[in-house]
C-alpha cells in the first residue's frame, strides 16, 4: 500500500509546471479580456470619481396631514435603492436626513443622468377616461403632419393585450392618433365649451339623482340644484385650467394635474412623437397598485419597437377589463381612449374597440428602449408613499477623494515597500517565491475589479481600496506560514525537498483555517453594512480567496520547482533556508533500522 501512495507523490512533485502553466493562462485571459473590453481601469465610486448629491424633501399627500413619517422614509429608501440598482448603477447611497429630506449619491456613470430622473419620480399610475384632447397651443406651430391631429397610425401609442390573450380580447390600438375635441386654433369659448360637453358626457348619475324615485318632488329638485352647480362649478374650473394650460411649457407642464385625486377629473399633459398635447381626463378607475408586474420587450412579430407589457393583479384585471367595456362602446374619439397617467402626465392614450380581459396588456407607442425599461422599472418596484420636491442638486467632485486615494496609495506603498524589505532582510531567497506571488495576486485582482465593473456595476470606492490593502497583510501572512513549516522541517535534519512536501500539509490547513475565517468575517460585514463599507467587504472577500488560489496554484508549485535548485538545495546561506542558520539537528537516516536481531558480533559490554 506505500509504495503507490510514494508513487502518486513523486508524480505530483514532478509536475508542478501544470498549476503554474494554469494560472499563467487566467492572468493571460484576464488581462485580456480586460483589454479587449475597453476596460483598463477599475469602475470608480462617486467618492473617487465624483458624481451627483441630491437632496429630496418629502412633501404631505393632499388629505394626509401626517405622511410623513418614519415608516413611509423608510419605504421610500428602499424603492429607490431598488430602482437605481435595476438601472445598474452601483455604490449609490440613499438615505434620510432628519425627518423628512433625502440624500441621495449617485457616481458618475452610464446610467446617473436616468438614475437621477427617477430617484424622486413617484411613480403613481392611473388609467383615466379621456374626455378631450387637443395639440397644445405652443406646440401647434411646431407640430409635424405625422403628429397633427389627424397623423399617421405610426405616431401613436396603442394598448393591446398579451399574446397569451385570446384574439377576441384584442382592442384597436394600433390604428389610433391623437385626436382633439377642438382645433388648435379655436378660441378660449369653444375650448370651454368642448370640456363642458365632455364632463357632462363623462359624468356618471350621482347618488341623490339614482334615488330620485323615493324622494319628493321638491327634495329631487333641491339634490339635483345642488349636484348641477357643483358640476358646473367643477366644469368652469376645469375650463379655465384646460384653456390657460400650454403643455409646451415645462413651468406648466411640472404643475399640471399633479395634484389631482384619484376620484376628480384632471387636466394634464402627453408627449407623442414629439409634440405636446393636452388633456382633460376622467375619475381614475385603475391605479398602480392594481399592476402586478412589467417589463420592457421589443415586438419582434410586428417589429414596431419597445413595449411596455403589464400584468395585473385579480381585482386589477377586472377593473381593467370594465373600463375598456365601457370606452368600447363610444364610436367617436377621443372618448374611445384611456389616458395612462404616470406622475400627472400622459405616457400613453390608446383607443379601445373591445373590452381587454385575461388580466395582461401592453403599453406601446414611439418607446425608446431607454423610456420603455425606465417606465417599467418604475412600475414594477412600486409608486413612492410620499411626493418628493427637489431641494437641491450638487455636483460632486473627486478633488477630496482623489486627496484621500493618492494618501492611501501612498499608504500602501510604503507597507508593500516595509513587506519587502522585511522578506528580503529575514528570508532572503525566500523573497523569490514571496514577491512574485504578490505581483501574480496584485495583477489578478486588478484583472478582476476592471472586470466587474461592467458585468456586475461593482465599483471601486476608499474603503474598497482600504480593503486591497488590507489583503497585502494576509497574502504575506500565507507565504510566511509555508516558509516556517519548511525551516522548521529543516530544523529537524530533513533535506529541502522531503521538507518541502511534508510542510505543505501543515500549511495548507493553517493558511485555510486562516482565509475562512477572514472571508467569512468578510461576508458577514457585506450582508449586515450598506453603503462604501460594503466596498471594503467586497474587495477583502475577493482578495482572500484570490491569496488561496495563488498560494495553491503559484506559490507551492514555484517553492517545488525552486527546491531543485542546487542554490536552495544546498542550503546556501543567501537562500533562507541555511541548516546551520536554522540550527538544524543531525541527518536523519534515510532508512528504517531493522527490526530482527543484528547480525554480527555483540559487544561483551552490550551484554
């Protein structure tokens, strides 16, 4: 039974050029594929890079004197770390500030300019009823002939169901265009006009009318007074909103409908194809809340571009599927339409032709990609509790943290020059396995960050950079555990390569026991911290697992092939590995002294 096992250790002694040619083919495909991507450098956080510092107040809901408080803060952190995590955009930090602001981080990067969009977006949706629509007035000189009134079914927004629904649940949006109760150029009167008609025709029987059959002539008389100058007083507001609104102006467009309840008809504005139209919209009758799920897919079967394709809930999709009913009974538009209101503002107005049931549709029209996933993105992490305003925009610069990063480089440096030194004075040519294996850990973990930023948005930060150096501390930790169990192997009158081979056991489990429990260390601080201390869990967790496969894969096969060299087998003073130096015991006998009886002579004083 010895002899295999002898045989299988002389065969892995006499091949360690296999796990150096190994690791030499990971540094080569590491590095590049780092250079073939374009990314030579590792991605900088906003403390390195710079970036942008906003601040969000909260702002009370209309008939919530107290929303502000520290269960709706919270919830508001979490969807919007949520949301800028889902646009890829890492080492953002949100958080509160006192009772009712939030500060938000966000570096510099692909994605920041949307990130900051979306941040304070709350993100409340509704389906309203369209009553009237027309171009805005400012953008009625600017308006191309495809987005006019009477443009081309290639401009607008249609809504159909999946293509799970059947065909008869299909409604007929792909053939709608923005349409207008009243020309562009009409007067304040008829625009008035126009949404009086449309509120009247929009309206639904209140409940005093409803019950007008049990009630007395006069008491009828006095509900119905009373419901039709709440009515026209509700209509002359809106008519006055509706007719001084021009959507091409942001000033207005930032205020309109903002505010509206859920249950009031609103005035608001839409985009399509570039030209601003304006709205007046009924009582919502499906909200946000009532989506389940959405996601942004490209048409691949009629390739007309980016969707946004929901799924709703039970009660959602009975809403849903009711409303479309009813619009689908009025043969003119814009009545036939449904407003899909993100934020007080159109995304989207789809004419219906049939009802829409299965629970599933899709939001579509002159979508970017860009617009559709930021719309779904919005969508499927939840509508904010509170309404934010924007206090304050900042642009961060790395003037600090560059100060502070070339502090710590410099900081680095002098403890990797310290290491050096201290191998090169105590273990001599020794430091010709040490080194190396520090430059093949330093390359790959370089390799590796350059890498990460693109694949998985993992930025590097101060305390990231703390943590790389931290690593110099453990990776030469590894290297001088081996070392010692080879001297102390020596120690006991053992050649360099038998001691070698009977060290490695022994250092292997120390260097392992000690690496677990620093990644383990490592992961805990990333699981229970946010923020850039996350960074220094990272880096400190990558970093140690990288020490163990350079120390398996670089360090042990290089100290074997070193070991037959007649410089470090002979013990040579320069070489570290001195017996005299180490006061190593006599030579152990190469052999076993036999069992049995001794043959020969026997020394009478023996006897």
């Amino acid at each position: 039974m010895a002899a295999p096992k002898r045989g299988r250790s002389a065969s892995a002694q006499s091949k360690p050029g296999r796990s150096l040619a190994l690791i030499l083919i990971a540094i080569a495909a590491l590095t590049g594929g780092m250079f073939a991507s374009g990314n030579t450098t590792p991605r900088l956080g906003i403390d390195l890079a710079g970036g942008t510092s906003i601040t969000l107040q909260a702002q009370n809901e209309p008939g919530q004197p107290n929303a502000i408080n520290k269960t709706n803060m919270n919830t508001a952190v979490e969807i919007m770390n949520r949301r800028v995590n889902g646009l890829g955009v890492s080492e953002t930090e949100v958080q509160t500030q006192g009772t009712s602001n939030i500060i938000v981080n966000i570096p510099k990067g692909t994605n920041s300019a949307e990130a900051r969009q979306q941040v304070g977006t709350t993100a409340k949706l509704y389906f309203r009823p369209v009553l009237a629509q027309e171009v805005s007035a400012g953008a009625a000189a600017s308006a191309s002939p495809s987005a006019s009134a009477s443009g081309s079914s290639s401009a607008s927004p249609s809504a159909s169901p999946s293509s799970s629904a059947s065909s008869s649940e299909k409604a007929t949006g792909s053939s709608a265009s923005p349409s207008s109760s009243a020309s562009p150029s009409s007067s304040a009167t008829s625009q008035g006009r126009a949404v009086t008609d449309a509120l009247k025709a929009g309206s639904t029987p209140s409940s005093s009318a409803s019950a007008s059959s049990s009630a007395s002539p006069s008491a009828t008389s006095s509900a119905d007074a009373s419901a039709s100058a709440s009515a026209s007083a509700a209509a002359s507001k809106l008519e006055a909103e509706y007719t001084a609104l021009d959507c091409s102006k942001a000033t207005q467009r930032a205020t309109a409908g903002k505010t509206a309840k859920p249950a009031d008809a609103t005035v608001a504005c839409g985009q399509i194809s570039g030209v601003w139209y304006k709205y007046v919209l009924g009582p919502a009758r499906v909200d946000g809340t009532d989506v389940k799920k959405a996601q942004a897919v490209y048409d691949t079967q009629t390739a007309s571009g980016w969707q946004v394709q929901m799924t709703f809930t039970g009660g959602g999709a009975k809403k849903f599927a009711d409303v479309t009913a009813e619009l689908a009974k009025n043969a003119s538009q814009p009545t036939n339409e449904f407003g899909i209101v993100l934020d007080g503002e159109v995304v989207s107005s789809p004419t219906v032709s049939q009802s829409i049931t299965g629970g599933q549709a899709e939001i579509s029209g002159s979508f970017t990609q860009q617009e559709a996933q930021s719309l779904a993105n919005v969508l499927s992490y939840g509508a904010l509790p509170l309404s934010f305003k924007t206090q304050s925009v900042t642009t961060v610069t790395a003037a600090l943290g560059g100060e502070q990063l070339h502090a710590g480089l410099l900081a680095g440096a002098i403890g990797l020059a310290l290491v050096i030194i201290y191998l090169v004075a105590f273990y001599r040519g020794l430091s010709l396995v040490a080194i190396p294996s520090l430059l093949v850990s330093a390359v790959l973990t370089y390799a590796i960050m350059s890498l990460l930023g693109p694949t998985i948005h993992f930025a590097l930060n101060l305390p990231a950079v703390c943590g790389a150096i931290v690593a110099i501390g453990i990776t030469a930790d590894s290297f001088i555990v081996f070392f010692e169990r080879i001297r102390d192997e020596i120690r006991e009158g053992r050649t360099l390569r038998p001691a070698v081979e009977r060290a490695w056991p022994r250092a292997r489990r120390t260097i392992l026991v000690s690496d677990f429990v620093s990644f383990l260390a490592a992961a805990v601080l990333f699981i229970v911290t946010v923020g850039k201390v996350q960074g220094f869990a990272f880096t400190l967790g990558l970093t140690t697992v990288l020490d163990v496969v350079v120390v398996f894969f670089f360090t042990k096969p290089l100290m074997t092939l070193l070991a037959r060299r007649k410089f470090f087998a002979s013990g040579h003073k320069w070489s570290g590995l001195d017996p005299k130096g180490l006061g190593a015991k006599a030579p152990l006998r190469r052999t076993r002294r036999p069992a049995g009886p001794v043959a020969g002579p026997v020394d009478p004083k023996e006897a």
